[in-house]
C-alpha cells in the first residue's frame, strides 16, 4: 500500500450517501480507520531532522519530494510505549490545513463501510480520548464469532492535533508573516545586520595556506565548501588553476593558492576547502586552501596596512594588510579582494570560462576551447541577491544554520570555563576572548537538548545580542554555504518558541538533507535578554586573569 495517492470527494458509492470509505490501521493494538479524503499518501517512515523546541509527538521533519513534512509519533500523542520502527510501520500523510505524517504501527486495508455500521463513539473505551473520535464502525466477523478487531474506531485527527499540538493549525499566509514572528525568505540574508559589529571592526575568515594564516573580508566570501572527489581539467590551462567544478549548476573555476603564492604543492585531502570569492564585477572563484580556521573580528587598530618595502613588491600586490593577533605572536595576512582581479594567475582562470545557471557538471566535461569564454562574460554573471549566506553547525546529528553576517567570530571551546559569581544560571561560564570577558552559553541546553561531554570539535560562535557579545557552544561547524531563496521554505509551526527561533528550513543536496535555519535575534528569549543586560560589571571584570585565551 506504499506510495498510495488519493483524491478529496470519493466514488460513486460515497457520492450516494451510503457508504464511505476508510483507511484502517492498527496503533498499539488497537485498530483504527480514518476517512479516505483527507489521506494524501501512505508511505515508508522517512528519515528526519529532529527539530528542537518541539512538542515531545514530533519526531522531526522529513523532506517529502522538496515538501517539508512534520513526522509525528501516534504512539506518543496516544501516551503508550514507543518501539521500534520495523517493516511493517508506516507514516499516513494527512491534510489537515497542512500535510503532516503520522506514524502507525501497521496499515491494514481500505474498507467501504455503511452508514449503518457508524455507531457513537462514546459506546467503546479506547486509548484515545472520545472527543478525537467520530465514531466507531461495527462489523460482523466472517467467521460469526466476536473479536476485539472488529471494532474500529475513527480517528479525528484535526481534533488529535487541537488537543496535542495546537500550534500547528494556527492560521498563517503564503508569505510566512502575518504576526508569527518570522522572515521571509529573502529576509533570511539580512537577518545579521541589526548585530554587525562598528566599523571599527574587520570581520574575516581566516585560513591556511602552507602552514601560514591569511584572511578574507567576510563580506567577500559566499561559501566554503570541501573539495570534491572529481575536477574537471581544462586543457592549456596554467598550472595554479587546478580545473573546474559544478556548484549548483554553475562552473567555478578553481585556483590553487599554494601555486599561486609560488609554495611547494600539496596533494589535495579531506581538510582542504574550496573558498569561493565573489569578485567585483560579479565574478566568482574558488580558492583552494589547506584548511579553514575560523571567522574574527579584528580590531581596525591590530591591521597594519602592508609594509613599503613589501607594498611595491608585484607578488605582494594582492594583500591589503597584516593583523597582529596574539600579542603579535600570530599574524595574519588581508587578501584585497578587489586586487585579485590584477593578478595573472586569477585573470587566466577567469578565462577558462563559466557557465550559466542552466550548465549542469556535465558541461564541464565538454569545455576544450578556454578562450570561448571572455572576462566579460564572467562579470555579467552574479548569485541571486535574494541568495542567503549561512554559517551551517551541527548539534547531535542535526544541522542548523545562521546567517553568515550574524556571526561575530567562530573560536575554540578553551580546555575550562569559568564560573562567575551573580551571572544568570543558563550561563554555561566566561572565557577571556583578547582580552574581553565572553559570557558562554551552551546551546544544547539552549535547545533542550541532552548535554554532552566537551570534546576538541566544539566550538563557540560569538553574537552580539543586545550590544552584548556572546557565545553560544555548538557540536562542531561544518561550512559556510550560498542557499537559494527556492530551496528556503517555511518551518511548520509546532510552538511558539520554536517558530521564533526556527522560522525557516532549507532543503540541501536534492532535497535529501534538511537544515534548520536559526534566527540569531532570538537566541535568547526576553527575560534571558534582561538578565544579561543586567550582568554585574564588577563580577564580570572579577573573572580569573588565567582564563584560557579561546583563540
């Protein structure tokens, strides 16, 4: 019964008034029927994204064919012992104002039944409180004697949800707003500007390149991404343009820093990432790095604008300047963006062409003449603006994403945090970030999620929340991505907190991963907010001296 599809009215027998049809089912053993017409489909149980802030029914969101769909537990709306999915369980898609999953133990048939066969719900005692049944239908066994599966109660599902999971039937428009709090899908890109740090401020993405640290303006970078198994080499191409790649249907032509800073090579593993840079002119390129570091906010102070004696050096035109971080123990190097352009080596892959958003990977495979393509041609092309940027983090096996422009800076978790006195109870403790006391918050606990030992993979991101900075514990950060405002749809709307956090869900890779996209503004909710407002300063500036530096 896999894959069924059903339309709203019925056959002719229905249409006649004297009998209908249902969907029977069995839900700790107890047998159940519900109306044909509302049943949209009958299918495996997908696997999901376990969405925090939630009711305890909901077992997460499932990607059904690019819809989002709430996958919820009828076992635990009925309050009787959870088990195992096994071969037999299946999900029943209702339309209920919206589509939702509801996982039974077994679907057994579709049944016509009579009018006649319809008695008052409140004849039988069941799991299920009467005020979610309709009815329940008698029918004779074939075999005349009486069993307890003869009796089939019909399930209200509408009244199921009202009682257990109010939120989700609460009316909203095609456009997500209407008073439920939450941003449109174009508005995802711009939810970090109320929290962007003063200009006295450089925000970079920091990376390696030969055991050596430079940097980009944040605004400059659209994702990193890992470097794929396949690149496609272009022929006559000059040896610091590695080839190109397809990244979302279109070409990006990728050059290797370590050859274009003239280092030794490296063979390409699983720490290298692909940084790809918007260019002026709308250009795009891939820069291929030893790994990524991490996101900073520098003072405009600790960048130094590049030396004289370096500055008129032709191989050095491409950096604007040098961060001293650390006490000047570690220095970081500024790529111009803007300067790129002037380099030959990022000029020659430029010519190697792009492709157009309708170019697939297999376009690539089919390039032999780089000179097909002008340098004009790459400038006319650019991302959509309604794109959103996204740092993407992971907490247990889900991924969660906030707008890149929101994100301060991305450090280690240091080996120990350090509680201060008269700070509020969901502080986790501070560390001292260069010199400033950073409250901590971990965000499992945020989310209500179990608590885990800390481990070399954690990291803190830093917001600014309220004019103060704070940092929020995450599993690990995965990547920075370029999501397209098609694939950025509404979250169902399973509570009033969660859909103030998590007003949006992007569905990534073909619809087979989910990402549940976070509002930073609310992070901390009113009371939480006031409270940190009302952080003693004298405890905070009291913190321990030795506090591990976290970068």
């Amino acid at each position: 019964m896999d894959g069924l599809h059903t339309a709203a009215g019925g056959e002719a027998a229905h249409a006649a008034g004297q009998t209908r049809q249902f969907v029977t089912f069995s839900v700790a053993g107890e047998m159940f029927a519900v109306p044909m017409a509302p049943v949209q489909e009958i299918i495996r149980v997908p696997d999901v994204a376990r969405m925090p802030l939630t009711p305890p029914a909901l077992e997460g969101l499932a990607n059904l064919r690019g819809r989002v769909l709430p996958i919820i537990s009828l076992r635990r709306l009925f309050g009787t012992p959870e088990r195992d999915n096994d071969d037999a369980t299946r999900a029943l898609v209702i339309h209920i104002g919206q589509s939702l999953g509801f996982v039974v133990d077994r679907v057994a048939s579709v049944i016509s039944v009579d009018a006649s066969e319809i008695e008052p719900a409140n004849a039988v005692q069941s799991v299920v409180q009467t005020r979610c049944l309709t009815g329940v239908i008698r029918r004779d066994p074939a075999d005349g004697r009486g069993s307890h599966h003869d009796l089939l109660l019909i399930l209200d599902f509408e009244q199921l949800v009202q009682a257990h999971l109010t939120r989700m039937l609460s009316p909203r428009d095609g456009t997500g707003s209407g008073g439920t709090g939450h941003t449109s899908p174009g508005d995802v890109h711009e939810a970090g500007n109320g929290t962007e740090p003063a200009s006295d401020e450089l925000r970079l993405v920091s990376f390696t390149v030969a055991r050596q640290e430079y940097a980009l303006d944040i605004a400059d970078v659209q994702e990193i991404v890992q470097v794929p198994d396949t690149i496609t080499a272009v022929p006559g191409a000059p040896g610091h343009v590695l080839g190109l790649i397809s990244l979302r249907r279109r070409l990006l032509p990728l050059v290797s820093l370590r050859s274009l800073f003239a280092l030794a090579d490296a063979e390409l593993d699983e720490h290298h990432r692909i940084v790809v840079v918007a260019l002026p002119g709308g250009g795009q390129i891939g820069l291929v790095t030893d790994t990524v570091k991490e996101v900073l906010s520098v003072p405009r102070s600790q960048a130094d604008t590049m030396p004289g004696i370096l500055a008129r050096d032709a191989d050095l035109q491409e950096f604007s300047a040098i961060c001293r971080l650390d006490g000047g123990r570690r220095l970081v190097s500024i790529i111009a963006t803007d300067r790129l352009l002037g380099l030959d080596g990022v000029r020659e892959a430029l010519q190697m062409g792009i492709g157009s958003p309708s170019e697939s990977a297999d376009d690539a495979d089919s390039l032999h003449s780089p000179d097909s393509r002008t340098m004009d041609s790459m400038q006319q092309h650019h991302p959509d603006d309604d794109d959103a940027q996204v740092v993407i983090f992971r907490l247990g096996a889900e991924e969660f994403g906030v707008p890149i422009m929101s994100v301060q800076e991305i450090v280690r978790l240091p080996e120990t945090l350090t509680r201060v006195p008269r700070t509020p109870d969901f502080v986790e403790g501070v560390i001292n970030l260069r010199g400033t006391v950073l409250p901590v918050i971990d965000q499992r606990r945020r989310l209500g999620m179990a608590a885990i030992e800390r481990n070399d993979r954690q990291r803190i991101m830093v917001f600014t929340l309220g004019g103060l900075r704070t940092g929020f514990i995450v599993d690990s950060v995965a990547e920075v991505l370029r999501i397209p405002r098609q694939n950025i749809a509404p979250a169902p709307q399973l509570s009033d907190e969660q859909i103030r956090l998590i007003g949006r869900v992007a569905r990534l890779d073909g619809d087979r991963r989910l990402v549940l996209l976070i509002d930073p503004t609310q992070l901390l909710a009113a009371r939480e907010m006031r409270a940190m407002e009302d952080l003693d300063p004298p405890a905070l500036e009291s913190a321990p001296p030795s506090l591990a530096r976290a970068a």
